[in-house]
C-alpha cells in the first residue's frame, strides 16, 4: 500500500527501496546499500544521484567514497508543496496565454459548434441541455410527431419549463393540439393553415442555441448549433413570421 503511495507521487521501485533502506541504516556507501538491497552496486549509485536531486538524501565524499544519508521524510510534504507551487505557475502561464491568443485571433475565424444527434435517448438530453440555459424559447413545431415519439420527454420538458418559469413562444400548423395557448403553461401560441405551413421539423431557439429535430417514421434526428449569429438570424426570422400571423381566435 505505501509503495502504492509513493509511487503516485515521484518515486520508482529502486528510489523506494533505497530510500527505505536508508531510513533504517542511517548512513552508508552504495556498495553497503547495493549488497543489503540485493541491487547492482552502479544501479545504486545511479538511484542515489536521482534521490539527491530529488532532495531525498545527501552525500558526503569521505576519501573516495560517497557516503549516502536520507532527509526526514517530511521533505516529501515540502516536495509537494514545491510541485503545487510549479503547477500553480503553469496554470498562471497557460491563463495569461490563452487570453493573449483570444485577444489576437480573428474572431472571424471562430466556427460555429455543431452537434449531431441520434436517436431518441440523445435527443432526451438534448432537450434537457435546452433547459439547462433557463432563457426564454421560441419554437417553431410540427404537428405531433415529437409526442408520438418521445411522449414521457414531452411531459417532462413542459413541467421543467414551467418549474423554471421559462417563457415560450410557438408557431404551429393549425392541426397541432398540444401547443394550445396557456397562461398556466406560460405559452404563447400562434397557428397556421397546415396546407400553408406542413411544418415537419421542430426548430428551437434559445438564447445563443438552435436546435432542430426530427421526428418523421421513427427517425429521429437533430442538430444543435451553437452560435450567437446564426441564433440571431433564426430570432430575426421567427420574429417576422410571428409578426405576419394574426393572433389566434
């Protein structure tokens, strides 16, 4: 288990052997160490050099021998809070990197983040990441085939909103029963004549998120698009479209 232990932080097998034996001998020559710990006598030597530049142990020349002696083991606390301090710098570096490449890259060159989705169970948590945003919805929908293909989902996105107080707007074909109205739901609906509007598609739009699904023969399908511009232009045609369609009698 310690050698677990130690193994996790800098040290190998020979370093760990060495160095155990050091603590029980106190002090001695590589040849001591390399016939007690059963180690090719340069081996030991080689590991002891590593152990002292590791702050572990230290070496005294006597004549033309090297005599080896071990540092408390509470150095490895101060080896740790060494390696904090080395990686608290790389954090600080890479921190002060990254904003010096945001500040000069083109933000022109910046893509769009596009994800495809399949099949029912990823599109469940597609609709919970929109959720997840807690901002207003506008939705553009079909007629019913997402509650014929993810009904429980239905139910819960609706319960979830309301819980969170999220509003939506919905344009619809006029055939869509589930998208009625509702000051409860916090629902705004408005409808079109499906021989005008034979919507198939479910499109989402949610702060800087659109989403579109499918649902048509069991085939569900969606993209997720995460871009300010693009949701942007998607609001500015649901906007349009919203102001075009009289309000619902």
């Amino acid at each position: 288990m310690i050698e677990k232990a130690l193994k996790a932080i800098w040290l190998n097998e020979g370093e760990i052997t060495v160095y155990s034996e050091l603590l029980t001998i106190w002090s001695s020559a590589a040849s001591t160490i390399a016939a007690r710990t059963k180690i090719n006598k340069s081996t030991v030597r080689y590991i002891c050099q590593w152990l002292v530049k590791k702050w572990l142990i230290f070496s005294i020349k006597k004549d033309t021998t090297f005599i080896y002696s071990p540092e408390s083991p509470n150095r490895l606390y101060t080896l740790l809070k060494e390696d904090k301090r080395k990686l608290k710098e790389k954090e600080d570096n890479i921190e002060k990197t990254i904003s010096y490449f945001e500040n000069i890259k083109n933000k022109r060159t910046s893509l769009p983040e596009v994800t495809f989705y399949q099949w029912k169970e990823w599109l469940e948590k597609l609709y919970a990441k929109i959720l997840e945003i807690n901002k207003p919805i506008d939705s553009i929908e079909d007629n019913w085939e997402m509650v014929s293909a993810i009904p429980e989902c239905v139910d819960f996105f609706i319960s979830e909103r309301k819980r969170k107080k999220i509003y939506n707007r919905v344009i619809c074909p006029s055939k869509n029963t589930i998208n009625v109205e509702s000051i409860e739901d916090l629902r705004t609906v408005k409808t079109i004549d499906e021989k005008f509007f034979p919507f198939s598609w479910d499109i989402k739009i949610c702060w800087d998120k659109v989403n579109i699904m499918s649902f048509i023969e069991n085939n569900s399908v969606a993209i997720s698009i995460t871009d300010e511009n693009i949701a942007n232009n998607f609001r500015l045609i649901f906007n349009y479209m919203w102001s075009q369609i009289g309000d619902n009698k």
